[in-house]
C-alpha cells in the first residue's frame, strides 16, 4: 500500500495549514496518510524529529512519500541522508523547504553540517520541490538548489507566502493542489 507522512512545519501540528486537506486527497486514492504532531514543535531539534520520522515512516520502500513543509523538509533530508545503502523511498516533495538556515536560532540543529546530497538522492526515487514568489521566509533561490542537488521539479507559485496558517497578515493556505498532483505523479499515477 503507498504511504505518505507529511512532516508539518516549525510550530505547526496535524490541523494546521493544508495539511488535512493534502490527507485527504490522497487518501481519496488510496494512500495511508499519516500527519504527526512531532515533538516540541515550538523548539524543533534535528535528533528528536529524524528519529520521530523513523518511527513514523516504518519500513523505507518504494511505496513511502514524505512531503515535508518548511523545516520538515530538512527533517526529512536528514532522515534520507541516515538510510542505508540499497534502501530508498518512492518520492519526496518539499513545500517552502531550505538547505540552510534562515537565520533562525531555533532551527540551526538541522544545519549543523552540511547536507550530503549524493547520498540523498540515492535514498528516493523522485523529488519535487513547491516554493513561493513572495514567501517571507525561504528565498526563491531554493528552487534552483534542490534541482541542482536533487533532479527536483520544482513549481514556483504565486503569492503564497510560506504556505501557512494564517499568520503575520498572510492568509490560510487551506489547500494546495500542487502538492497533491505531485505526490500523485510520484507514484505513477495521474491526478
């Protein structure tokens, strides 16, 4: 059966954003969808968050997707960056994700040290990347890295903010039909 966990952002948990909606449409075909509320979401720390995805994720295979939004993509770099040889998921699709820090002190767990993309891209089979033309917090140039460093598709929306809740005057981002379309791609299925 494919999977997919969706890794929420920093201070975000299942209910936020667009995260049931994105549940619910690939549960509509046929998905296993999780949405965890991973620890301490307002102090996110790289350990505790890799090793919570684990557990979530189960066995690595070709039939598990993770979308990861905002430091939930690095969560999930890390996590890919810590599979062993031979083993690799089917697709993972990063929304307003970044490969260094921001400038946020809460967030520099994940940074620490560099990202060891060749072993990355062995761990999944296909990547994607959403990012948005006015989001406050993750610069654009993103999109360019993660193809770079990973053969992502990348889309590139407009102004979509970070794709939040809604928070400092940026409206709710309730769904994202990007995402769903992606993950659908990944699997060899058309949405």
């Amino acid at each position: 059966m494919r999977r997919a966990v969706i890794v929420h952002c920093w201070e975000g948990y299942p209910e936020y954003c667009w995260y049931p909606w994105l549940k619910n449409e690939l549960g509509k075909k046929g998905f296993d969808v999780s949405v965890p509320a991973f620890p301490d979401t307002d102090n996110p720390k790289q350990d505790k968050w890799v090793e919570f995805l684990k557990k979530e994720a189960g066995s690595p295979d070709e039939n598990l997707y993770l979308v990861g939004h905002s430091i939930g993509s690095a969560a999930i770099l890390r996590y890919l960056e810590g599979l062993k040889k031979g083993e690799q998921i089917g697709g993972v699709l990063f929304v307003a994700g970044f490969t260094e820090n921001p400038g946020y002190k809460e967030v520099q767990s994940f940074f620490e040290t560099p990202f060891d993309f060749g072993k990355i891209r062995q761990s999944a089979r296909h990547f994607g990347a959403i990012f948005s033309d006015n989001d406050p917090h993750v610069n654009i140039k993103f999109a360019d890295i993660f193809k770079e460093k990973l053969g992502a598709e990348s889309q590139i929306l407009h102004n979509m903010g970070h794709f939040s809740g809604s928070i400092e005057n940026e409206a709710a981002c309730l769904e994202l039909p990007g995402a769903a379309e992606a993950i659908l791609k990944m699997s060899g299925e058309n949405s």
